[in-house]
C-alpha cells in the first residue's frame, strides 16, 4: 500500500515541462515550488529510500518515489544552475574555488559511503555535479546507484561512463567505496590539470589495482586539503605559512628558521622530487608499458603507467587505451561464451524438439544480441525451428510441428532481429501442409498471414487442391462436407462458397446417375440456386414422380403439379397415368373351404371408386357384388375390401362393364 499512497501523492504534480528520456520540471500546486521528475528502468529502492530519510545539502532532496509499471518514478528537489563542466568553461575559476568545490564532494560522497551499507554513486563525473547560482556543489544523477554487499559477485554490465568508470566496472571486480575514488580521481584531472600535486592525487585515485588507490574519500579530502596554487611558489607558500605562524604566535625568529631550512634543503629536495623521479621512475616505467601494449599485454601496461603517473607525457590516453583494450578483450570472452552457449542450445533444440530446448535457445539469441554480438543468428534460430517442423511433419506430427511456430512467434515477438521472421516461418510451414495435402490447415496458415507475400493467392490455392483432392480420390460426398462446414464457419469466403456449389453439383449428379433422385435434388437446389437454368434440377424432380408413378407421395404430386404448371414435356401425361385408378386383386386361402378376395384401390388424386366384382365357384356357379348391395364394393383411395366365398376366378369391373382387374385360380 506504500506505493499506492505515494502514487496518490504523486498524481498532485502538474507537469510544467516536458525533458527528454521520461523527465520533466512539475510543480506542486499547494506550494507552487518546482521539481524534478525522472522515469527509471534501473534503480535501486533501498537507495532512493535512504536518500529521502536523510537529506544532505550536496544531494538533490527526494521529495516521494514509487514503483509503477516495473519503473521508478522519482520527485526530487531541482537544482539549478549549471553542470561543473559548463560553469568551467564559462567562468574564470581560481584554484581556491575549484578546491573548494573538490572539498564540498568530497563532504557529499563521504555522506554516501557513510550509509549503512555504504551507497555507491558509479557515475561521478563534471557533468553529474551542479554549481548552483550561489556556487554551492551538489552531486546529481545517482540513478545507477546501488549500495555495497560484501561478498557480491564481479559486475556484468558496465554502469556509468566509459572513460571516467573504474575498471572494476567492466567486470573485473565488484563496485564498492573506491569505484567512486577512481572516478572522482578521473575528475581532478579534468578539474585541476595545472597542478602537479592535483595530478599525484588523481594518480593514487586512479590506480587500476583498488587496493593500492585511497581507501576513502577522507583521505582523498585529506590531501586536497593541503593542495596550493601552483603559480605560488614552495617557498612563497610556506612563507606565508610561516608568516600565519609568526601572526599567531609572534614567533619572528622562527620564520627566519624556516626559510633557512628551506633554502638549505631546496637542492636535496630538487632533486628528489624532479631528477630522480623523472628519470629513475617515471620514464623507465612510461617505455614498459609502451613496450607492453606493443606486445598486447595491457594489464602489465596498467601497472606500468600507474608507476609513473597518469601526468607524465600521454600516459593518461594510454591508460585509458589499456582499459579500452582490457574490457574488449573481456567482452570477447564474455561474447565467445555467450555464442558457445547459443550454440549449444541450438544443437540441443535440432535434437530434442522439445518447447523447453526451443525457448532456451530464443533465450539464448537474446542475451547474445543484448550482448552486442552481430552474425546472422536469427537465421540460426529460424533454420531450426524449420528443420523441427519439417521433421513433426514427416513424422506425422501436425500438432508439434505447428507448436514450434506458436512458441517462435511468441518468444521472438517484438524481439530484436526477428521482424518478418514469423510470417516468414508461417508462410514455409503453410506450404509444407500443402505438400502433405493437409489443405485446410494449410488455407487457416495462410489466411493468419493476411497481406504477407501473396498469403491470399496461396489460400485459395490451397482449397483448389483440396477440391481437385475429393474429385480425384472420388470422395465427393466427403468433400462436400467439409466444404459445407467449412462455409458454415466462414460464410464470408467467396472461394469457399464457389467450391462448395461446384461440389453440390457433382454430388447431385452422382445420386442421379445411381437413381436416388430426391438426394440428387437436395444437392442441385444448392448449386442451381442462383441461376436461371434449373432444367437438371428439374429433370430430378420428373424422374422421382416416375419412379413414385404407382404410389406416388406429397413430394412427387408437388413436384409434378409444378412441373406441369411450367409446361416441362412428358409432366401432363404422368400426370394423367398417375391419376387413373390402380386396382389389384389378389386371393388367399383361409380355411378349407373358403378364400379371402383382396381388391385393393389408388389413386394420385383421390376419390373414391364404384365397381363390382364378379366371382366364379368351383361349381361353376358366378356371382356379382355391385354398390347395391355391398359396401365393400365402394374403396376409397388407398384401401381395399375383403370377400369371402370357395372361388375358381374373380373380376373387377367397372359400372359400365369393363374389365378392370380379374384374378383365376
């Protein structure tokens, strides 16, 4: 609830201006006092917490923090003014000025490397320390800033500015109290590169070996404290020395002391500090390491120069030049092990297969390129991913083939080097889905792709072969089907839905070659629907009222009074055959002396029908039964009437005589 509470307070600031990288001047609107607002993607919470329950005058004062969206979003007093680097090149700075604003740095690390544990700026250079209109020295930008763990591993990833960072920052050794000497030591000398023992001070400070610089800044503080103009002479200086001490202590003969001590020593000390170094140190030291670097040891070169002084001739380019080289040469190695490691995963994912293997390669690619490695290495990733594919495929394997692409279109996403890959990847699988004529998965990668290449072409290519697939194999009712779902589910696809008509037709005519034609018409109502000519349709439609002629059903009279209404040939004359009377007799035995007469009657059109029956029996005899006396001679459509007599023959006649129907035994 800690964030959410300073995410509240936070949403008060009004925003004055914009700055670049997520920085901006807001203003709180009860005190209408300006701030500072930053953005941070690497932070350290524990520092930014400590620096906001102990302000000190050389740090900004944090005003709130608090974690959104995986950052940090900072209020932070505003300092004005200008950098240490602008304000000396714009002002004519004297040396006691520029030792007193070392001095106010110096206070303002102590109070760093005085938490508990102690807090590391990592970038102290001209540029992170303001002059404010009043002239006081304030260090900002401690964004990399962490606090020191004994015992942590080297650091990995170089954090601050190449040319001031301590080499300890490309890796060699963990950051702590003496990362920032270094670099403060690199600032002297940009700050005071007049003064000879300026530059012996940034010597110690500077030395690539943090066990031989200053221990701390209190000792660094310690010798600028005793810094002097160098345009004042050593005799001049301690003149005046002497002269505060004769002011103070009224002690005339001793400054007289002093001075002779002084000029008596003066030779002794010459020689000391100018001959001897210069000739028996310095340059000595200067050619080793010249010497060193032309053969391509630049650590030896490093220890070289730190013995004769970063002051002496270039050795400061040189140093920096051996740095360089030394974090190069660990990079290469860092990158050598990271490609042996991608190389690796690679092997193990051409191998297995597996998501696992693939995701680690991905994430292998990653930490090379965030590395700095160049090669063609999303080839790399792409080459496998497709051998795996094609390999499922092979193997019969759809469904883990098509999981290696949704895993690279996942991890690869956004990911730098790999825009195009996917749909590249995509594209290559779609086409070898084609190639084991799996068509319909084949169309639904394509149609995934929209624009990529000519991914639509390819689509209806696609449901082409599916459809010359069901016509050659002689599947057209399966293929049908599948058409048929398929519409169903996207019934905005033109090609589907042509297809789809085609194959309704070609069904059609199946079941009408084979004689099932109320089938053949189901499918001929698909593919005619839309057009004018209909006579296949229609010719289905005339051959199921012959086939149902004898007992016709509500489909073949509604099809046949259609057909007549349209004047198709041959309709009215099956009409007519169909409404005359159907009339069957047949007989049966039932008992021994007596049989069953069956008459059954129909008719398309219905009614009912008169007759009479005339029997013969077996003794010659003949009888009629007629509407006069009999109901059963009166059938309605559909039904039959049952007599029972010893009969030899039987005929059905109409009222007017005509033999319609007879039976003999």
């Amino acid at each position: 609830m800690e964030d959410l509470s300073e995410i509240v307070e936070g949403a008060l600031y009004v925003t004055i201006r914009e700055l670049n990288d997520k920085k901006s001047i807001v203003m709180d609107p009860e005190t209408e006092k300006l701030y500072y607002k930053k953005t941070l993607k690497v932070y350290s919470v524990p520092v930014f917490r400590y620096l906001k329950e102990h302000p000190n005058p050389a740090l900004p004062r944090i005003k709130t923090f608090w974690r959104e969206e995986g950052n940090l979003v900072v209020i932070e007093e505003l300092i004005q003014g200008s950098t240490l680097l602008e304000y000396l090149e714009e002002h004519d700075v004297s040396f006691e000025e520029k030792k007193r604003i070392l001095l106010e740095i110096c206070d303002g690390l102590i109070f760093l490397h005085s938490a508990e544990p102690p807090i590391i700026h990592r970038d102290i250079k001209a540029t992170n320390i303001m002059i404010t209109d009043d002239g006081k020295a304030v260090i900002i930008d401690y964004d990399a800033a962490k606090q020191y763990v004994q015992g942590s591993s080297k650091d990995t990833v170089l954090i601050g500015t190449q040319g001031n960072a301590a080499p300890e920052q490309y890796g060699f050794a963990q950051s702590d109290q003496r990362t920032d000497i270094y670099a403060f030591g690199k600032m002297i000398e940009k700050v005071m590169p007049e003064s000879p023992r300026a530059m012996e001070v940034a010597r110690i400070a500077t030395i690539f070996n943090p066990a031989s610089r200053y221990q701390t800044v209190r000792q660094m503080r310690n010798e600028i404290e005793k810094l002097w103009d160098p345009k004042i002479s050593t005799a001049e200086h301690y003149k005046d020395k002497a002269g505060e001490m004769v002011h103070k202590k009224t002690f005339k003969l001793a400054v007289a002391l002093v001075i002779l001590i002084i000029l008596a020593a003066v030779g002794k000390r010459f020689f000391d500090k100018n001959i001897y170094p210069e000739y028996f140190v310095r340059k000595p030291a200067y050619e080793a390491a010249v010497e060193a670097m032309k053969a391509g040891d630049y650590e030896k070169a490093v220890e070289k120069l730190d013995k004769c002084g970063h002051s002496y001739k270039d050795s400061a380019d040189l140093y920096q030049e051996c740095l360089d080289r030394i974090y190069e040469k660990k990079q290469q190695k860092i990158k050598d092990t990271y490609l042996e490691d991608f190389n690796t995963a690679v092997d193990a994912f051409r191998g297995s297969g597996q998501t696992d293997d693939e995701i680690e390669m991905i994430s292998r690619y990653q930490t090379m390129t965030n590395a700095g490695l160049d090669g063609n290495y999303n080839d790399v990733c792409y080459d496998a991913a497709i051998y795996i594919i094609k390999k499922n495929l092979d193997e019969d394997k759809n469904g883990q083939a098509k999981n290696v692409l949704t895993v690279f279109s996942d991890k690869t996403k956004r990911m730098k080097g790999f825009d195009g890959y996917t749909e590249k990847l995509r594209y290559e699988f779609a086409g070898m889905l084609c190639d084991k004529k799996e068509y319909g998965d084949a169309r639904e990668q394509y149609l995934l792709l929209g624009e990529y290449e000519d991914s639509a072409k390819k689509a209806e290519e696609s449901m082409d072969e599916m459809y010359n697939y069901y016509i050659e194999s002689d599947q057209l009712i399966i293929g049908y089907q599948y058409f048929d779902d398929l519409y169903t589910k996207h019934l905005d696809d033109d090609h589907v839905r042509k297809l789809r008509k085609e194959l309704s037709k070609l069904v059609g005519e199946r079941f009408y070659r084979d004689g099932e034609y109320n089938k053949a018409i189901q499918y001929f109502r698909i593919y005619y629907a839309d057009k004018t000519d209909k006579a296949r349709l229609y010719d289905a439609e005339y051959m199921y009222c012959v086939e149902n002629m004898d007992k016709p059903d509500n489909l073949s009279k509604q099809y046949l009074e259609q057909l007549v209404e349209m004047g198709y040939p041959g309709a009215a004359d099956l009409k007519n055959g169909m409404d005359t009377w159907k009339i069957n007799v047949w007989v049966e035995n039932s008992g021994q002396y007596q049989v069953i007469i069956h008459v059954e009657c129909s008719r398309a059109s219905g009614g009912t029908l008169e007759y009479n029956v005339t029997t013969k029996f077996t003794d010659g005899a003949k009888y009629t039964y007629n509407a006069t006396n009999t109901n059963a001679t009166k059938v309605s459509n559909g039904l039959y009437s049952d007599m029972y007599n010893y009969l030899s023959y039987v005929g059905v006649y109409d009222l007017s005589g005509n033999l319609l129907a007879e039976w003999t035994h």
